[in-house]
C-alpha cells in the first residue's frame, strides 16, 4: 500500500475541506473530511471514506481530528468533549478519547484521556488534546498530547493499537511528527528546528540552517536516508525553502522554494 502526504486546503464560500492525514490501504481507500462550519464551540470534521475511484463513500461520522487506518478501511479519530468542559480560554474543546472506527464495521475506545495522563505521570483530570499520526505499518500510533489552553506539549507516546503504551518520547517540547517508512523512527519539529527519534532509542538533533528553526510536510525517502520538508524562518511567517535532512550527517540543507513536498518517487 502506499502512504499519501501533504495536506490540502481549499477555502472559498465559507467552506473548508482538508486531507489532513490521508492514506491509502490495499483496497485503495483514501480517508477524507470537511469542515464547513469555523464557529461552533466543538470543530469537529465529517470524515468519510472514498474509493480510489470515486465511489463507495462510506461515512465514519466526525471527529475533532483523525488519521487514516493504513491496514483498512478504518480511522483513528479525536472524540472532544462536551463544550461545557472546555477550560477558560481553550481554542479547543478537550478531547476525550481517541476511537478506532471501521467503515461498516465497529468502534472501539483506543484510549482515554485519563489513561494519557497516566501514562504522562499528570494528575488524573488534567485537560488534554491529542494529534495522531499512524506509523506507515499501522502497528503503532504516535500520540502528541498538548494542554489545550496553554497549547504547550505534554509529550508524544508511541501505542499500540489497543492503546497500551509501548514508548514515550525523551522530552516534550515537540511539533509535528511524521513515521520513517518502516516505522522505526520519528522526525519531529521542534521550537529549535527537527530531531529524529529512533523509537524506543536515542533521540538525535539535526542541524538546521541558520535561516530556518521550524519544518512542516515532511515526507521520508524510502531507503530512510533522506527527508524533504518546508522550510520556515524564526518567528513564522511563509515558508522560505525546501530543506533536505540527512539521516546519517544530522545535518539540513536548504534549497529555493519551489513548492512543497508531498512524495517521494522511486
């Protein structure tokens, strides 16, 4: 199966669709969703499942985020709370739980926040949310928690798809994760630039260039020994190259922008 990144956006008449972490399985399913409404307390977005070929949408109701299931038709998806919960000054309603929900099939409760926050050693009640991003196996899932009102990361926890836990990240300053294509490591941005985790091993700091501290739409080679990401100067703005990580230097290259990279050919 092949794993299809780079998010999409189109915003006009009010409306917002996005494919925020979409992948295809062996039946060539592809997870889409659309929100259409930026106002409610509660933003969740209708997820649906398409065929490669256009047909057989199949709904998996809504979610506050989600990500694709690589070994089915399936998703991960963020269930909030109730917007009664949310704290003072949230842009977000907590979310709750984390669902797996299988098209025309079952949902189960993968994991709480309450065992998160175990897991995390908080205190039982602490506010979370959750950004989930499958390894390309479908084996593991990689959970970043942040505190909803500070938006401040907790850590990121490696699960199984029971939802035990089988790692946990060395800090918790992190960004954006994406999976190497075997599952065995993490690129994550970070406030200070990108580092790689090798799962349940070292964590190695990538030197950035001295114009770029924050990467996003990182797509892996294949044989591992590369990534190509966007490239953001310090204090935002506008992506400003393309950047090349190598795995084996720890060192980032940057190039003139030219777009953003969505995949890797062979």
């Amino acid at each position: 199966s092949t794993a299809l990144y780079g998010p999409l956006s189109a915003n006009g008449g009010g409306a917002v669709i996005t494919s925020a972490s979409p992948f295809a399985d062996g039946s060539a399913y592809v997870v889409f969703s659309g929100a259409f409404d930026p106002d409610p307390a509660v933003w969740t977005n209708p997820i649906m499942i398409v065929s490669s070929a256009g047909t057989g949408a199949r709904s998996l109701g809504s979610g506050a985020d989600y990500a694709g299931d690589p070994q089915q038709a399936a998703a991960f998806v963020v269930v909030p709370a109730d917007p009664s919960a949310q704290p003072a000054g949230a842009q977000d309603a907590v979310d709750i739980s984390i669902e797996h929900r299988v098209a025309g099939g079952a949902t189960t409760t993968v994991v709480t926040a309450t065992q998160l926050a175990k897991d995390l050693s908080l205190p039982s009640g602490t506010p979370l949310s959750f950004s989930i991003t499958p390894d390309p196996t479908g084996k593991d899932l990689a959970v970043e928690v942040q505190d909803p009102v500070t938006a401040d990361d907790d850590g990121t926890l490696v699960l199984d798809r029971t939802g035990a836990l089988v790692y946990r990240s060395h800090d918790t300053q992190r960004g954006p994760t994406w999976w190497s294509p075997s599952g065995s490591a993490m690129l994550f941005s970070t406030e200070e630039g990108a580092d790689i985790w090798t799962v349940g091993g070292a964590l190695q700091h990538v030197t950035m260039p001295s114009d770029v501290n924050w990467l996003n739409f990182c797509v892996w080679s294949p044989d591992e020994k590369q990534i190509a990401c966007g490239g953001y100067p310090p204090g935002g703005g506008k992506m400003t190259a393309w950047v090349l990580v190598n795995r084996k230097t720890l060192v980032a290259k940057e190039f003139p922008v030219s777009g953003v990279p969505l995949l890797w050919v062979k």
